[in-house]
C-alpha cells in the first residue's frame, strides 16, 4: 500500500475497493494506515474506482468513547495510542475524499462463525462495556455493504 502504482493496476476494472489496513507494533509511532489510504485513493482515482469500504474501529474520532471503559481508559492511551491515532487521520483522508465510501467500525474481533445477527449503526458501542464482533460478521457486513450503498459516505459501528 506504500506504493500506489502498484495498486492502480490491481484497482482497473473492478467494482470497489476493500480496505482493511493494520499494522502489529501498536506501541510505536506509525503512519501506514494513514500513508496507505492516501494511496489507495490516489490508485482508485487513477483507476477510476469510486467505492471504498474501509475498516477502521470503534473508539475513533466521533466513535471515541464507544469501545467500552477498559479500552477507553487503558487500552487506547497506553497501548494502542499512535495507532488510533493513525486511524483518525485514515478516517479523515477517507471522509475528505470525492469517493463513495463506507467506514466501517468494529467493536472488538474475535474469532467466530458468521452469525448475520450484528447491530449497525453510527451510534454502535457502548460507553461501559466492551462489544464484541466476529470477523466473519465483519466481512459479512463489508461485502454486503460494497454492493448495497446502505451507509454511503457515512461512518458505521458493528457489533453483535
């Protein structure tokens, strides 16, 4: 994703885009999310595609509270920190963009069978409690949302 040449050919003739962007050394300052999205967009647009379905989390920008106090108080400002903080600036360059988008933001993933009994909306989450989503619910989602345009350039939490 650092180089979007690479990408442009990858984007031609196809529908939308599916990004889902991480990284593993969370302690450390880290622009790959944000870098790489900007990427993205620039090989979409060379490509000519206009959707993009992004996964970011919850807890970002105007989701911050909503990933549960243990996340909110400790996870977030001690551990997770230049992360989340790299995914609001991926969040902004995706709002700021002309494409048609969809943020989605999950609660915490875990490992589990595709269920297709989870809660959307953009006020998802909870302020106390941690919720939970599995990843199959998660691809589920992104994949029907790629084609359905439900949440068209709009910001989306998920959880079950």
């Amino acid at each position: 994703v650092l180089k979007p040449e690479t990408m442009a050919e990858a984007f031609k003739d196809q529908d939308a885009v599916l990004s889902a962007l991480g990284h593993k050394r969370f302690i450390i300052r880290t622009t790959i999310l944000s870098r790489g999205t900007a990427n993205i967009i620039k090989a979409m647009k060379h490509s000519g595609v206009n959707r993009l379905v992004c996964i970011t989390s919850l807890g970002i920008n105007d989701s911050r509270f909503r990933l549960g106090l243990y996340y909110t108080l400790f996870t977030i400002p001690f551990i997770l920190f230049f992360y989340f903080q790299d995914k609001a600036k991926q969040e902004k360059l995706i709002m700021n963009s002309d494409l048609d988008w969809t943020i989605v933001r999950p609660g915490q993933l875990f490992n589990g069978k595709k269920r297709r009994k989870y809660k959307l909306g953009p006020k998802e989450g909870h302020y106390i409690f941690t919720k939970f989503i599995s990843r199959a619910d998660v691809a589920d989602f992104i994949l029907r949302e790629a084609e359905q345009k439900k949440y068209l350039n709009k910001a989306v939490g998920i959880t079950n």
